[in-house]
C-alpha cells in the first residue's frame, strides 16, 4: 500500500490532504459504504476502502452509500506549530467533488452541511466550506457555526490543480464504479470475499468535530 501525505500550511491553519492508496482512495480518509445486490443479507465488509457488501444468488451489484473525501483543518498556534486537539473535519460528497472540479478561475462555491437537517433541530449546529478565488490563487475556508470557528488557508494555483486532479481520479471510486469495470481473473465469483478486515470511518464521522 502507497501512502502520499500533503500537507498546505498557513499563518493560521493547516490542512492535510493524505491518501492510502489501495482499491479505494482516500483524502485523510475517504469513507465508501457499498453492497452488492441480491436476494440474501449477507454482508462483508471491504477494509481497504471502506465499503459494505451484501451477496447474492444472482451476482448484480448495486451502490449502498457513495462514499465521501473528509478534510481535516488545524489551527496555527505559532511558527509551523499547530493545535491539534482543536481540529475540524469537512466531508465532501461525490456532487460536492464535482463542483469543485468544475469550478473556474473567477467562480465561487460553497457547501452548508447540517445533520439535524428536516428535524426540529435543524439550524442548531452548521458547517460551511467555501471557496473563493484570490488573484491567480484561492482560499479554502471552513467555517463551523456552533463554535465560532473560522479557518482559512491560501492554495495556490498548482495545488488546487493537483486537488481537482485527484478529486477527479477518486471519484468513480467513492461512487462505485471501480467494482462495475474491474477486470476479474477466470473463475472468481462477481461477489467479494468474505474476510474479516478493519472498518473505515464513514462520512457521519465529520460530526465528531
């Protein structure tokens, strides 16, 4: 397994951007709950990305639950010294990734997650995420609402092209699709192997933070 760590320091956040690489992608953690589709409800869970099965009799396969890109913030408290009990995690769906990577030089976007959404608690606890351009660069700025807290970190032009571009190549793994197009040697099944394997953090795992 490769691991690729990139790391986008400020006068007052950090953000970290790390990858396993394995059969799914992840940017410090991308989170994929899957299953496969038949008449049984018997489940395996994929450790390598994440991912939920469920095997059939007929072998089709359908997409539980995309998976999502967590970004992780930490505040500056001093020169390349970071507050690292203080950090703030944003997930980004798949239509968020897509956003991004299709946002032009001059174009602004921003995500607003709540979990309590539709429910009497609803407005109580936020986060924002937002992009803006600055000159030739851009800025990336969580935003969470409960507690007042705002980070911010400039990006270059190269870095955010190096995010869009693996934004892009993660995709059609969060999604799913690597398992429709993966070539299968002869003779195995269209269904994972069941395996006990160690689980991924999901995308609710963004409201720990």
């Amino acid at each position: 397994m490769t691991k690729l760590a990139r790391f986008l320091p400020s006068r007052n956040l950090l953000l970290r951007c790390s990858f396993n690489i394995k059969d799914a992608f992840w940017i410090n953690s991308f989170s994929s709950h899957r299953g496969i589709s038949s008449s049984a409800a018997d489940y395996v869970t994929d450790g390598s990305s994440g991912r939920s099965y469920a095997n059939y009799t007929s072998g089709a396969s359908k997409v539980e639950k995309n998976g999502v890109v967590l970004l992780t913030f930490w505040p500056a408290i001093g020169q390349r010294k970071y507050d690292w009990q203080k950090k703030q995690i944003f997930a980004l769906s798949p239509t968020e990734l897509g956003s991004l990577i299709s946002l032009g030089p001059a174009e602004h976007c921003e995500f607003l997650h709540d979990p309590s959404m539709k429910s009497s608690l609803e407005g109580q606890v936020k986060k924002s995420l937002s992009i803006t351009p600055l000159g030739n660069d851009s800025a990336v700025v969580n935003t969470v609402e409960k507690t007042n807290e705002r980070f911010s970190v400039p990006v270059t032009r190269a870095e955010f092209t190096v995010m869009r571009t693996a934004f892009s190549y993660v995709l059609p793994h969060l999604m799913g699709w690597d398992q429709a197009v993966r070539p299968r040697e002869a003779n195995t099944p269209a269904s994972p192997l069941k395996q006990q394997v160690e689980e991924r953090p999901n995308p609710d795992f963004e409201w720990g933070r």
